[in-house]
C-alpha cells in the first residue's frame, strides 16, 4: 500500500468520524439530557474495541496491524470526545465566564470546565504508552499522542486568542465554553503551535521515507497525514477558511443564534 493510499484513508477517517460525532450529539442534544446520556452509554462498546484492539495489535507489524492500532486509537479518542460533547464528562465549572475576571482566574476557569475530560484523555495517554512503549507495534499510541497534543495546543489557542472561532457545533450543554474563548487576530502561541507540529510532520515524514517494511510505511502515513491535518486546523483558526462546510450538510437545521454572539466562522473548537 502506499503512503498517498494511507494518507487518504487517513484523512476519510478523519473527516467521517467527526462528521458522525457532531450528528450523533447534535440529534441528542435535542432530545435533551437523558438522550445525551444514553447516545455516550450506547458508544461504550468503542471503547471495548479500542482497548482491545491496541491490546491485540501490540505485536501484530503488518499492514492490517497498523490499521487496528490506528482505529483502536481513534476509537478511544471518539468516545472520550463524545462523552465530552454531550456534557457527561466535562469539568466542575459549567458557567459562562464573569466580566471583568483577571487573566489568572479565567485560566483557572477555563481549565474548570475541561478538567475531567482532559484528565481522561491524559490517564488513557499514558496507559496506552505504559503498554505499548516498547511494544513492536507502538502505532495505537504514537496516534493517541499526536491527537492529545495538537488538541491541548488548539485549546490554548482559544484561550490565547485566534481571528475565526466557530461556536455553531457546540451543543447545548457547553454553551458556557464560548464565553472562555477570546478573538484576537494572533497570539505568541501560535506560532509555537504550529512549528512544532510542522516539525512533528517533518519528523514521521522523515520515518516514512526511511521505513523498510510496509507495515511502517503505512504507520507512518497515518500519521504524517493526521499530524498535517491538525496543522491546517490551526491555520483555519487564523484564515478566513470555512471549514464547517464540510460537516453541515451531515447536521440537523442549527437553532437560531442570540443576536448578540459575536463568535463567527473559522474553528469548530473540538
């Protein structure tokens, strides 16, 4: 298989799973919280896969291998992120931020409303690299980490400050996240952000062409194409690049906004 091949397949899984999330919450969201509730309960069984999977991959380097490391990932990364989605794993702070509140207490309240949610996806983190750190196949990991580190830094970002943020896919039970979020056409972080993750792309490149089976061929791949991926997402927080079009069409008709939101386009903030 090459690496053009792994880097589409990358990018489909990507897409498609993001576009499932964002449906599956925005249908419960409207059918209130136990909905919301009972759609996180219903998706448990990716968990189950993905931990199996990571498990069952560990020693398997081939072509399909890979592929089950990189989907048990993805799996464990999709449930955590619709559990959060949805309001059930979230943080203690669920209001929106006070006027007037000093750049120190709105950290700490911004980080309130992600605590739980964040100190999940750090403890998988580091089961996954406890178990597959010298494992044959690390690829479940390696995946997991480049998702985990990009998220942090897009969330920094935000908080930061960027040009375009788009609150339209937030459901209803983090409304208050918007208030965390600040415009500003750029922040000293970004530019941190999105070297390192330039040069985190530069690097699985640079393994991809030195790579001698094709099972870390397709690794590789996968992860080049994911890591450019979390790039471009930065970039969109800072150009005028309607990225929510590719999600829309999947969604139910939006509810009409507060004539008062002034946080438009660009960044779907997930």
């Amino acid at each position: 298989m090459t690496p053009w091949i792994a880097a589409f397949i990358a990018l489909f899984i990507w897409w498609f799973s993001t576009g499932t999330i964002l449906m599956a919450v925005k249908y419960a969201d409207r059918a209130g919280q136990k909905a919301r509730r009972n759609t996180t309960l219903a998706a448990l069984p990716l968990v189950a896969f993905g931990a199996y999977g990571a498990w069952w991959s560990a020693n398997i380097t081939d072509v399909f291998g890979i592929y089950v490391a990189f989907l048990s990932a993805l799996a464990l990364w999709g449930w955590i992120e619709m559990a959060f989605l949805t309001g059930i794993i979230t943080g203690p702070n669920t209001r929106p931020l006070p006027s007037n509140t000093s750049e120190f207490e709105r950290f700490i309240r911004a980080w309130g409303t992600l605590a739980y949610h964040e100190m999940l996806l750090g403890a998988t983190l580091l089961a996954l690299g406890l178990a597959l750190w010298q494992a044959p196949n690390p690829f479940a990991f390696y995946t997991f980490a480049v998702l985990f580190f990009a998220r942090v830094s897009a969330k920094l970002n935000l908080f930061f400050g960027v040009r375009h943020i788009n609150v339209d896919f937030l459901p209803d039970a983090l409304n208050h996240l918007a208030s965390h979020f600040r415009i500003r056409s750029l922040n000293w972080f970004f530019p941190v952000s999105v070297t390192a993750l330039t040069f985190a792309a530069a690097c699985w490149i640079e393994r991809l062409y030195s790579a001698e089976t094709a099972g870390h061929v397709t690794g590789f791949a996968l992860l080049t194409a994911l890591t450019v991926l979390a790039t471009i997402e930065h970039w969109v927080m800072v150009l005028p690049i309607p990225d929510e079009r590719l999600w829309r069409w999947m969604l139910p008709t939006p509810k009409p906004k507060p004539e008062h939101q002034t946080h438009q386009g660009g960044h779907h903030g997930l």
